[in-house]
C-alpha cells in the first residue's frame, strides 16, 4: 500500500471536436489498463445493448450524466482515476462544444498534461486550435496529439504526416513547450495500451507508455518561495502561551530555519525561527508542504499576507493585467466591483479596462471589443483595493492565477491569469 502511495501522479485532460472520440479514448484506457471493476463492466455491457450496440462502448464509462449519454456527448468536467503498475493517473475528461470553452479551463487548469484528440478524417479544425490555445494559455507541459479514428482511413502515413506537419506550425505559433504525435484507434485499441500491427511506420511509444514517462510539473521547490499565511495558531493555554505561528501552504520554494524572510505586503522583515509540520518541528520545508512558520521577531501577521525570502520578492500591485475567462451568463462590467480572491488574499477589485477580446478559434485579437460573455476569453486590466503579491502566471500558476467573484451573489464568475503585457499572448494564424 506504502508504494501505492508514493508513486507520481500524472494530471491530464482530453480534449477535442465533438465525436472526435474522448470519451472513447478514456473508455479504452481504462478497460486495457485494467483500471475498472466487474460491476462497471457489467453495467456498461447492459447499457450498450439498450442503446443497440453490437459491441461494448466504452464511452458509456465516462459519460457518466443521463443527458450525456442521451446527446452522446460531454457536458461537465469529469475526472477519472486510475493507476498502473509505474504511476497514478487523474483525467479531466472535458468538453468539446464551444458553450463549455469555462469547463476546458477549469479541467486544464491543475494538468500537467494536455490530449487533444482529433479526428483522421477531418484533420486540424477550429476546435483544434481552440483547445491549443487554452494549453498555451494554462502553460501546460506537454502537449499529446492523438490522431484518432485512424482505421477509418485504413491507417494511411500519409494522412497522418500531413496532420502532424500542420498542427506542427500552430505548435510553434503558440510557444506549446512539448508535442508529440500519436497515430490511434480508440474504439479498437490501436496504440492505446497496446502497439498496433497496423502501424508499422509509426515507431513512437503507446499513448500509455507516453502518459507513463512523461515530466511531471516538478520544479515547484525550486521556484522563489512563496507562503500565503492562511491561519495564525495561537493557542490559549498555559503550555503553549508564547506559541505563535503563521499556518499555510507552500505555494512554491522552500525555506530553511534562518532565513531572512518579508511579510507582504507591510514589507516587514524578520527571519524563522522554527518550521512546524504537524506535531514535529523539521529544518527545512518544500512546496507543497503544509507548514507552520515561526519567526524571532513579534511581527503582525494576518491571513491574507504571504511570506517570502527577503531576496525573492513577488510583485507588489494594485494595477493587475489579467487574461480572463468569463464563467458567467451576467456579462462583465467595466467599472463594477468585484471580489478578487488570490492564493489566500481577498480584495476588491474595480475592472478598468477591457483590452482586447481572444477570438480562441481564429486565435485572433479583436481590438475594441468590450462586451465580455459567458465562454470569452478577453485580457482586462483591474483596479485593488490593496496590493497583490504576485508572480505572472508563466512563472507560478498558484500565485499568477485569480478568480473573480460578484460581490452580491457570490457567484465565481471570472478566472484569471496575471500576465505581464499586452504582447505576451498576441498569437496569430
């Protein structure tokens, strides 16, 4: 169980047109991994018969919603688990209707990992690109084109090439950091789990054994240390009398006993005097633990605040450029206020500004454009009402990432991504 436990765990999400075989896929994966149980089986094999399937349809296994399975396709986010004997897997399964773009930003958001699948017959289309650009935007590792339904067109090379050559300069458009080619039969399991005969040009790995090597997002102790304090612990008893420490998670970084370290935003400067995590005291601490600090000097410290090494200071604003998706059906407005709540920070926030809406299938700038709507992904610029600490999201997605919330019905209806200017995300094709 022990080695259950520790073993890596891989985030990715599925993408693609409509049909284009998403569900399918995970279907495929889970059934050849091994990965589901007899009773599901069970309860898929009798599904498939009702809806008049000669054979199983693993899509059933994701499309978990009765309205999913009546439309036969993905409305939600749904996230699968599954492990092999080398890692742990979480899917977010998303949708591939423009109507649910939010719900592809939600799935993508906390990946390490994008597949986008398309569909041999019909190659590179709008989706495509869509789906592209949100793995460019989310700075996701790496980037899996699957070319589904290659039985289709009898397993042709030549197809497949074309496919890869094309999507190879949108790649390179979108800055996408690694991408690789993987040529698939999801309903027959051709390079799925297994190597397929029917391939003998394509001398890549499995979509399994790639899942199964690909780099986590790891680096996150190495990047500037950053700890939004979300509880003060001062217990009220004899024993513990003098006890204070600042309780949070390490967002990125790491600290040591010692460290010269500043509390944001009132720049106050003090060093650790110890590091608590749960009932033990430890030297040193790496994101994400979740941590206790305690400092030699009686500073004030309140949830909201973060606390950095004094040499690697985040930025420190009230004037914050985001890129938005809007997640509600009440349209932005510039000039409201709005909640903005970052790391563990709350704040009010006037939008200022509208720059420029993203036209995500064309990846287009439309300049002028003010009218933001459930779905769009538009760049704004926010007032606060006090200072973010930030780090733009290209370096950190926790302390570069926000949401935006109405501040009457408490609704989230905005997620953002600090960006440091307007030309950072000008892509065009």
């Amino acid at each position: 169980m022990n080695g259950y436990l520790d073993m890596e765990l891989l985030r990715f999400t599925t993408a693609g047109s409509v049909d284009d075989g998403k569900s399918t896929l995970i279907g495929r994966l889970l059934y050849d991994s091994k990965s589901i149980f007899e009773d599901q089986l069970e309860a898929v094999k009798a599904a498939s018969e009702r809806l008049g399937n000669d054979e199983l349809n693993l899509a059933l296994l994701t499309d978990g919603l009765r309205a999913e399975r009546e439309q036969g396709i993905t409305i939600d986010v749904a996230y699968r688990y599954f492990a092999t004997p080398k890692r742990k897997f979480i899917i977010a399964d998303t949708p591939g209707h423009i109507e649910y773009t939010r719900n592809m930003v939600t799935g993508a958001s906390t990946a390490d990992a994008a597949i986008i699948l398309v569909d041999a017959r019909n190659g590179i289309i709008e989706q495509t690109k869509r789906h592209s650009y949100i793995a460019s935007l989310l700075q996701l590792d790496s980037v899996i084109l699957a070319v589904n339904k290659m039985d289709m067109v009898d397993f042709s090379e030549k197809i497949f090439e074309n496919i890869r050559l094309e999507y190879a300069e949108i790649a390179d458009k979108l800055k996408l950091k690694k991408v690789f080619y993987i040529p698939i039969s999801a309903r027959d399991g051709d390079n799925v789990v297994h190597k397929s005969g029917k391939t003998p040009w394509y001398r890549g790995e499995t979509l399994l054994s790639l899942l199964e090597t690909l780099p986590i997002r790891e680096g996150l102790e190495r990047l500037p240390a950053r700890l939004p304090v979300q509880y003060v612990i001062r217990p009220q008893s004899d024993r513990f009398h003098d006890y204070r420490a600042y309780a949070g998670r390490l967002a990125s970084g790491s600290f040591r006993v010692g460290d010269k370290v500043t509390i944001l935003p009132s720049l106050t400067e003090s060093t650790i005097k110890a590091i608590d995590e749960a009932d033990k005291s430890i030297e040193e601490a790496f994101a994400p633990q979740s941590i206790a600090v305690r400092l030699n000097d009686n500073v004030d410290v309140s949830r909201g605040n973060m606390i950095v090494k004094s040499n690697e200071r985040p930025h420190l604003n009230t004037n914050i450029s985001l890129l938005v998706c809007w997640l509600n059906h009440r349209p932005l407005s510039i000039g409201a206020k709005y909640i903005i709540r970052h790391t563990t920070d709350e704040v009010f926030g006037i939008v200022k500004d509208v720059y420029f809406k993203v036209n995500i299938n064309t990846l287009e700038n439309i300049i002028g454009d003010k009218f933001v709507k459930i779905n769009d992904m538009a760049h704004i610029y926010i007032k606060t009402s006090k200072p973010l600490k930030y780090d733009y999201y290209a370096q950190n997605r926790t302390t570069g990432s926000l949401v935006i919330i109405d501040e009457v019905t408490h609704e989230t209806v905005g997620a953002g991504m600090i960006v440091e200017s307007l030309e950072e995300q000008t892509f065009a094709i």
